[in-house]
C-alpha cells in the first residue's frame, strides 16, 4: 500500500471526516462527482513544492498527499495529525505566489490542529464564543457543508455572543461544494440572516471565508505572510 493510502487511512481513523460525508445527504450528493484517492504530480512539480515548503518553518513535520484534482472539488485542505491534502490541480502550474499563500493557510491549519487550546483561546479573546453542535436546529444543520478543518474540533462558533456562520448548502438539483452561501444564525430567535452582522464587517470588512474564525485568521496570516512558530505566536498572544 502506498505511503499516501496509509495516512488517509490513519487520518480516517482520527476524524471520521469521510464517513461524516457519507452519513450526509447533501455532502455526499455535493461530492459525487469528486475523486477522493491519492494521485500525483510531475518531478518538477514535486521538487518546486519541496522548495516552497522549506521555507514555511510551520511545515516542519508535516506530511503531503497529493490528491486527485476532483478531491473535494480541488479545495485543498488538511487531515490529521498534520497532513496537507492538496489536489494536483492546486499544485500543477499554480503561480508560486499562490501556491506559498496556501500552503501557509494550510500550514495555520496543522498549527490549530496541534495547538488547539491557544486558537480558542485567540477566538474567544477576539470575540468568538464557542457553540454546542446540538443547540444549531437539525434542519440547517443538516445543509451545512462539512469542512475537514472545522469539523473535528468545535465546528461552530458565535460572533458576538449571537451570530453563528453557517456554511449551508444552496437549494439546488445537482450540488458542489461551492454552491454554498454562509447565513447568519441568530441564537436568540433562531432567524437565519443572509447578511453578516454590522459588527462582524467592522472588525473583518468582507472576508474570503467567514465560515469560521479558524478560516478567517487562516486567511489573514497566511496573507501577512507568516511562515514561523514565533511570528504566529505573536499574532495569538496579541489582539488584532
Ligand atoms: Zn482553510
């Protein structure tokens, strides 16, 4: 068996996250059409992703599958204990640039994988409130798309006490992962809200990914490149 097989085996065994897929009407419909195995990329393309990688200190010991372009409609993402997963179509030909930005986002994500305390930590102490699962009603629940690196911790989360992100899938007859629009739920009446509260745009303006305070800071420290154990633990120790 291949060296990729046996961490997507052990990751499975971790987080269950391919299973939560399945047991999910819509997740599993959303990636039908998705090739969830381990493929590869040229030497070169191997070689070049070596290289970006060495100059992330945050990857140190951290393990690489490269997936089937189709994985997860190409979202790279991570597993644990500290695996990048990238889809080949997000390696392949991809600008250095992006390619160094993601694999810092991915990188945010091994780090709050084996740091767990001091990222919720960080979210509380910026405004964040952790959610039980059970108190979101079943019925959005049930249409939220499951994100391998939201989904084994604390998979929801309140901005400012009341207004819950959910990543819910759109109303529609044939499903990907990106037919998907995050609404605001309201803890105290239940309401479901498409716009972000007025407070949330204040402190984050618009963000790529507001899903989640882990994919929020993902995006704004990859982007402030940081690539090392002392700048991020700077950035979580201090407000921003
Ligand atoms: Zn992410």
């Amino acid at each position: 068996m291949s060296e990729a097989r046996k961490l997507l085996i052990e990751a499975e065994r971790i987080d269950s996250y391919r299973a939560k897929c399945k047991a999910s009407i819509l997740n599993e419909l959303a990636r039908s059409q998705c090739k969830y195995a381990p493929f590869f990329v040229s030497p070169e393309e191997a070689q070049r992703l070596r290289g970006l990688i060495y100059r992330i200190e945050l990857l140190n010991g951290a393990d690489i599958v490269i997936l089937h372009s189709s994985a997860d409609n190409g979202f790279p993402h991570t597993r644990p204990k500290a695996i990048i997963c990238l889809p080949d179509s997000a390696v392949t030909d991809a600008k250095e640039e992006n390619l160094s930005d993601l694999l810092r986002h991915e990188a945010m994500h091994i780090h709050q994988r084996k740091f767990p305390e001091l990222w919720r930590d960080k979210c509380k102490a910026e405004g964040w409130t952790p959610v039980p699962t059970n108190e979101i009603p079943l019925e959005f629940r049930r249409r939220c798309r499951i994100n391998p690196d939201t989904c084994y911790d604390t998979p929801f989360w309140a901005w400012a006490t009341h207004h819950v992100p959910l990543p819910m899938f759109k109303n529609a007859e044939s499903l990907t992962l990106s037919d998907v629009n995050i609404e605001w739920l309201d803890r105290r009446t239940g309401a479901i809200f498409h716009e972000p509260p007025k407070s949330f745009t204040e402190k984050y303006g618009s963000p790529s990914q507001p899903e989640h305070p882990y994919e929020i800071y993902a995006v704004k420290y990859a982007a402030a490149g940081i690539s090392s154990h002392s700048a991020l633990y700077n950035k979580l120790m201090t407000s921003d």
